[in-house]
C-alpha cells in the first residue's frame, strides 16, 4: 500500500512538472498596468451595450507566458515561438469554447496611462475592435511585459478573452 501511495505521490509530482508553466512565466495574478487594461476594455464594451469581461486566472496564465515567450524570443506574433497556433498554446492553459487574443507593443515601457493608448490602437484596428467588442467573450487574461525586441526596448501586451465555457 505504502509503495503505491509513494509511485502516486511521484506520478503526481511529475506530471505537475510536466504541465507547469516555464521558467519565467509570472503567476496569474493582474497588476495595476493589466488591471487598468482590463477596465479600458470594460468601458469600451460598455460603450457599445456589450457586458463586462471578468479577469480569468488561466487565461491570465496563458496572456502572461506568450507575452514573456516574444520578449524571450525575440518575435512578436500571434503564433507560438514553435509555430503552434494561438488556441492551441492557450488550450495548454484552459479549455474554452471560444477563444480570441489580442497582441500590442510599444516602445519603452508600460507606464502610466498606458492602458488608454492600448485599448485605443485596439479599437482602431478592426480586427482587434471585432474581437474587444464580441459578445462570444466573457473572460479575459491580461499579461504585460517590458523587455526588448531586437535593439529596442519594448512594452508587450497579450490579451486572451474566452467563453465561459
């Protein structure tokens, strides 16, 4: 009995190593900068009669790691750095009906006030304004990073928004 509490015990323990997020991927919960992100898109939904999107810790997850993963990298697209699909890296994380993300850089770092210049080249993008302004989402993961891409020094922004199921 003992021997097959340890090999469970130790299944258990690799299998959390297994699916664990990499080395450098922050914890799921929202700073200020992500937090003041997710209230831009909140009143831009508002704007347009859309219902508010919740902070999701695993979506939060998967923003952050792919956010850390471009700067690590050094690329910035939707694609993960091994060319799998965005779904398919946020499918790693949490499994949604619907699934959509946002990406956004800027140079310098994410200061303050930030958010409003975000969300605004979000909605001047149609493709990024359809997914902001879907009502297939009702959970959203923010993860911001500073970093560098290339020689520059760069803020980059992930949103990952889901259904509720």
């Amino acid at each position: 009995m003992r021997t097959v509490a340890l090999l469970t015990s130790a299944l258990g323990c690799l299998l959390a190593a297994i699916f664990a997020a990499p080395a450098g991927a922050a914890s799921a919960r929202l700073d200020n900068r992500e937090r003041a992100i997710v209230h831009r898109i909140n009143v831009e939904r508002a704007n347009h009669g859309l219902s508010a999107v919740k902070p999701n810790k695993r979506l939060s997850r998967a923003a952050d790691y792919h956010s850390w993963e471009m700067l690590d990298a050094n690329y910035f697209a939707h694609e993960s750095r091994n060319g799998g699909s965005f779904d398919a890296r946020i499918g790693r994380f949490t499994h949604k009906r619907a699934l959509g993300e946002t990406l956004a850089m800027i140079g310098g770092r994410c200061g303050h006030g930030s958010a409003r210049r975000i969300v605004g080249m979000w909605m001047n993008s149609p493709g990024h304004r359809d997914i902001l302004l879907s009502s297939s989402y009702s959970l959203v993961g923010v993860g911001v990073r500073s970093g560098s891409l290339g020689s520059t020094k760069a803020c980059v922004i992930t949103a990952d928004f889901g259904s509720k199921h």
